[in-house]
C-alpha cells in the first residue's frame, strides 16, 4: 500500500496511504475487497490465477523479509484485491502488519500470535523465525486451489491441535488440486521442511 506522508506529534503517528475502494459494476468487482470474498464467490482458483496471486504475496513478504519484518498474520483477509483484470487475473496487496515485528536473523522469536487456519506449528511451540510467513502462504495456495482450509476443527483449539501434528484434510469437491498435488503437499508437512522466501519465489 503506497503511502505518500507521514507525520507524528506527542501521542499519535499519522500516516496518509492510498485509499482501495470497492468499485462494482454489475455483478463483479472491480477493485478493492479481501481475497477472502472473491473465494468464496469463485469456490476455488485455476492453478493459473493462483500461481499469479501467490507470486505477487511472495513479492510482497520476499520484501519485507529483506528489511527485517515478518508479518505473522497472513491469511485471504490480509490481502487486498487492488483490480482484477478482463482475463480474471488477480492484482492484490497486503496489508494489516499490526502483528507485525521486526526481527534478528539469530533470534528465535517467542511470542505466540497468528489465526488459527494459518498459523505455524513452530509458532504454536513458542520459537519460530520469519520463515512463519511461508507455512501461512502454503495455506494461502492450498485455499485458493482447493476452496477449504488443510487444517479444520470444531474450535480454535482442535484446529492448532491439528496443525501441530501435520493433519490435514481434503475433503472439496471442487479443487485443481490432483493427487499429485496432495501427495507433495503431504510430504511437505510431515518432513517439516520450511522454503525460505527466496526458494519459494522461484
């Protein structure tokens, strides 16, 4: 989100950042609402529309890893859909880093904090690093393929319990992913093998 002036006095920051709105016309967005909604509307992305969203958040946190920062909060709600085009590709921002923190690279960080759907196990055992971010974007994709979430319970806490122990489900019938898919993704989470963001970008 482009922020165009920054001003602070004894009690407050004030920050003046462009403005995303909600454009309609007809029945489709134009610009502005949470990735969130347009799943629900789409029930799942093509392997194509995804692939240019999840380029676009690895951009993003690929970025803000290189200064220092992890989000610790990423999930649909925290990106923004900017436009969409005539061919239905995606351009999105995100935003919300009040979870935010700025890290050292020989820190463990300790602090548990995140959305249960898209939280890591590692941050559920109280010592993680910035590479948190990755495991809720591996969320993120498996969402926008599948249109459900891998990790499921009937309260927050059978849903951590359920990503502390790699569990996860597949139950959409409407998905682009194929078995192939499930099978590296499986492998992927009982390994407990982390890309770093410049990996996973590629």
């Amino acid at each position: 989100m482009k922020i165009y002036e920054f001003s602070s006095d004894e009690t407050y920051y004030y920050i003046v950042s462009e403005y995303l709105f909600i454009f309609i016309t007809g029945n489709r967005f134009i610009s502005g609402g949470e990735l969130f909604d347009e799943i629900i509307k789409r029930k799942y992305m093509t392997e194509k529309d995804s692939a240019y969203i999840m380029r676009q958040v690895l951009s993003a946190i690929t970025y803000c890893h290189s200064k220092g920062c992890v989000h610790r909060d990423l999930k649909p709600e925290n990106v923004l859909i900017e436009s969409i085009q005539e061919n239905g590709k995606i351009n999105i921002k995100v935003i919300d880093f009040g979870a935010a923190l700025f890290f050292s690279p020989q820190t463990r960080i300790k602090e548990t904090l995140g959305t249960p759907y898209y939280i890591a196990p590692e941050v559920l055992k109280g010592s993680y690093n910035e590479k948190c971010d990755i495991w809720s974007i591996g969320v993120i994709m498996f969402i926008l393929l599948s249109g459900t979430a891998p990790f499921n319970g009937v309260s927050d806490e059978d849903i951590m319990k359920a990503v502390k122990k790699g569990e996860y489900s597949f139950k959409s019938t409407h998905s682009t992913l194929n078995a192939h898919h499930r099978q590296d993704m499986g492998r992927s989470v009982r390994s407990g093998q982390r890309f770093n963001k410049e990996n996973a970008y590629i």
